[in-house]
C-alpha cells in the first residue's frame, strides 16, 4: 500500500515544469513519451502526450494553427489566446504536476507554457482496440449482434445508445495508485437507490492498491470480499442491451476500462441464470426456454447425485424403472467413475479453449466420441456413467453464467461425496446445505436468493413465467426483477 501524497502545483517558470514533468513520466527513457516544443510569437511552448493513445491528426492540426498564430489579442494572455486557437470540444485547465501526469497517461495532450502557472489537457484519446462484435458467450438468434470493447468510452457510448435518459449518470472514478485505471459507475438517478450507488461508489473509492492485475475481477473482489465463497455474487455481461435493461431496472453498472465485460450490482442467484434470448421471443416461447434453462441448471446439479443414490438403493425403483442403474460390475466404484468422467469433460473443456479454433471442434468430437468408447470397452466406465454425466454437462451449458455454471459443479461434487459415503442422508444433507448456503448470501445488502428466500410473490411470478411486456412495470428506486431484467 503506497501513501497518498499532496498535489504539487504548476509553478510559472516553465522550465522548472518542464524538468519535473519530464523526469516523472520518463521522457527519453521511454520511447512512446512524446515532448514538442515550439514558440510562438517569441513566447515557448511544451506539448506532452503518450505515442498510440493520441489522435496524430489532431496533434499535428493544433501544431499548424499554434505555428500559423501571427496575430495574437494584446488584451489576451498568451495562454488565454492559445486556449481560444485550440478547436476541440474538451479541453481543461490543470493546476498540479499530478493531474498534469495523470492526462499524458491516460491518453491525454497537455500544453503548457512559459510564464504561466497551469496548463491545458485536451482530450484527443484514440485507444487502440478492436470493433464492437457480439460476444461468444451471450449469443442470440434474434437481436443486436454489437458487444463492449476494452474501450470505456466506446462502453458508455454503446449504452447512451439505448438509454437516453437525462438521469443516466456515468461517474469516473480511478483505481490503482500505479495503473490508474478508469472505472465508470453507471446508474439513473432517482431510479437506483441512492444508498445502493453510496455503497459501491465508497468501496471503489476505499480500495487502496498498486494496480488492479486483473482488471474487472480484481475489483469485484476488492468490493465484495466474498473470500472462498464460490457463487458469483456480481453477475457479468458483454452486450449492451442487457446491461442498458439492468440500469432500467434500478442495477448500479461498473465499466473497467481494458475490460469488454461490464459489472452489474446487485445480482442474486436468477440473475445468472436468465438470457437474452428468452426476452427476444414471444412470452410462450420465452417461457418455455426459461424452464428448459432451468431444467438444464438443475440437472447440472442434481442428476448425478441423484443417479448415484438410485444405484446404491435400486429397490426403490419401481419395475417400470428397474432398467436405471449399472447391470454390471466393475472394479471401480460408481461414485468414482463419475467424479472421473466429469473430471475429464472439464479437462476437455479446458483443453479445447487453449487450442486453435480450427482444430478445437474436431479435437472435441474426437475425444467425446472415442475416449468414451474405449473408456467404456476396456470397463472402465459403465455406459451410463457416460450419459449421465454428459446430460449433467449439458446442463452446466445451458447456464447462461460460466461463473454460475463453475460454482454449481463444486456443489454438485459436494453433494456427490456426502451421497457416495452415507447415502439417501448424505443426499439429503447436502441439497439442503446446498440451499441454506444460498440463502445465507448476501450481495451488497440484497439477499442472493431472493425473491424465493425471502419470499416474493409479484417477483417469483416474473422468474416462473415470461410475461408479457405490457405487464412489467419499474420500481423507482425499488428492487425488482421484472422482464426487463436479463
């Protein structure tokens, strides 16, 4: 943790600021660190700015109209005049070497010059990065195909799209006493709780730390402090539609820039397990999406457990289910071939994200198709181990949130062990461990399980059945999750 020292304030000799300034930032140590110095009409002039975070074009406009400045105001100050000569619509006055260091690093252009005691910071950033593009993970069949970038200002801009509200807020605060990084609240005013944008707005502003490594999840877990707990209590999204709805609904938004995935606070446990897509179809369509999703979740969490306990006590099987269960036996324990199988497609999974795109898909199929085959000729797999486990994947895919889908395989291999050791009590035990877990979370004040735990009946309903978009109404300044939230 570094000390937070006192502003230093511009003097009137530029050479004296020249040194200071040029010693901090390390011009002519660092190549991209840029110094242009010039003088007009017999007055010297600095310009400081960082190579591959600046306009180039504008740079060079400004240098042909201060060079072309012949005619100056004699009622006007050579820094008055220079100011008025500069054609561009932000530009600030800056008092102190800090803030002065702060813009050339962060993309910014500052003039300063001789005799005078501030200087002028123009915002002529030009970041380098890629298009808005859809992202993988949240991909729809219906709807806009543009996603966040690493830009914060593309990222505010992709939501001032959607949201034209003269409310919409978008704070800039900064994090990192070394990497200063930029971190955008985003929220409507009067419409989020003003205890809620407090509360994140002074956990951000109470982080006291060299430089966020990770950018986004560094800060999620300086803000939250969840420690070992598993569960997402933030939820993530890259498109700007679901997070612009969010902020409809009263959610306090973080953007990190170098981030393409934006935070949204709070998010119970139903946050992450909604998608876009069930909001682009008809209300029937939506909900029947909603509770494939949501077979699919708890599939990826119960079904294998629950395989095991039908196998170890096959006597509660009716006849007309007799055929469930291994008829065969094998030299490795039921419970442990699952653990062996699931272990596995995680390291498939793993391994096709670290492999080139153009040999992952057939890599996968490869490895599903024949590993498990030879897996279950040589017997080292039962055949339903095999399909048991592929249904319970299949499920943790069908989670819109890979943090969610992370946090619910941890939980189903506890409840698989408690089952595996003492049976229909351990199965038991764990699913309700499992759900008093849940519901002993809270996110920023807000209970994770909610509105099932503590129960809401208005709010349940909207989680049950996708209705229909006349029937969904905002809360000002109220916790909601309406069809607008996804």
């Amino acid at each position: 943790m570094t000390t937070k020292k006192e502003p230093t304030k511009l003097t009137n000799k530029l050479v004296t600021n020249a040194h200071t300034i040029s010693d901090r930032i390390g011009y002519g140590v660092s190549f991209d660190v840029g110094k242009r110095v010039i003088f007009v009409n017999k007055v010297e002039v600095n310009l400081y700015y960082v190579n591959g975070l600046t306009d180039t074009s504008f740079i060079q406009r400004f240098l042909d109209d201060l060079i072309g400045l012949e005619k100056v105001e004699k009622n006007k100050s050579m820094f008055k005049n220079i100011e008025d000569t500069i054609v561009h619509q932000s530009v600030e006055i800056v008092l102190t070497f800090e803030d002065v260091i702060k813009k050339v690093l962060s993309g910014l252009i500052v003039v300063l010059v001789d005799g005078e005691d501030k200087g002028l910071a123009v915002d002529v950033r030009s970041y380098p990065g890629r298009g808005p593009t859809e992202p993988d993970t949240e991909r729809v069949v219906r709807g806009s195909r543009d996603g966040f970038t690493e830009n914060i200002i593309n990222n505010t801009g992709l939501i001032r799209r959607r949201i034209r509200d003269e409310n919409l807020r978008n704070e800039i605060l900064q994090v990192g006493e070394s990497s200063k990084t930029d971190v955008c609240l985003s929220y409507i005013e009067g419409l989020a709780h003003a205890e809620l944008v407090k509360e994140v707005r002074d956990r951000i502003t109470g982080i006291h730390v060299d430089g966020l490594t990770m950018t986004d999840k560094k800060l999620e877990e300086f803000i939250l402090k969840q420690g070992y707990n598993p569960f997402p209590l933030v939820r993530y999204s890259e498109r700007p539609d679901v997070v612009a709805n969010h902020i409809l609904e009263g959610h306090v938004c973080i953007i990190v820039d170098t981030s393409p995935s934006v935070i949204i606070t709070p998010a119970t446990y139903y946050h992450h397990m909604q998608h876009a897509e069930e909001f682009r179809q008809t209300p029937t369509v939506g909900t029947f999406l909603r509770w494939c999703r949501y077979i699919g979740i708890f599939m990826s969490v119960f079904l294998l457990p629950f395989w095991l306990l039908l196998c170890n006590y096959p006597e509660v099987l009716p006849k007309s289910l007799s055929y469930i269960g291994p008829k065969e036996t094998s030299n490795i324990p039921i419970y442990l071939q699952l653990i062996i199988a699931d272990m596995g497609i995680e390291f498939l999974r793993m391994a096709s994200i670290h492999t080139p795109n153009a040999v992952s898909t057939s890599m996968g199929i490869i490895a599903a198709v024949l590993i498990g085959q030879v897996a279950i000729d040589v017997g080292l797999f039962q055949p339903e181990v095999v399909l048991y486990t592929a249904v319970s994947m299949i499920g943790s895919y069908a989670t819109p949130s890979y943090e969610l889908a992370l946090a619910n395989k941890l939980a189903k291999f506890f409840i698989l062990i408690l089952t595996a050791i003492l049976g229909v009590k351990g199965f038991m035990i764990g699913s309700t461990l499992f759900i008093l877990f849940l519901a002993s979370l809270n996110t920023l004040n807000t209970p994770y399980f909610w509105p099932f735990i503590p129960f809401d009946g208005r709010a349940f309903w909207h989680l049950v059945i996708r209705t229909k978009a006349s029937e969904s109404q905002h809360q000002k300044g109220g916790k909601t999750i309406g069809d607008a939230t996804i």
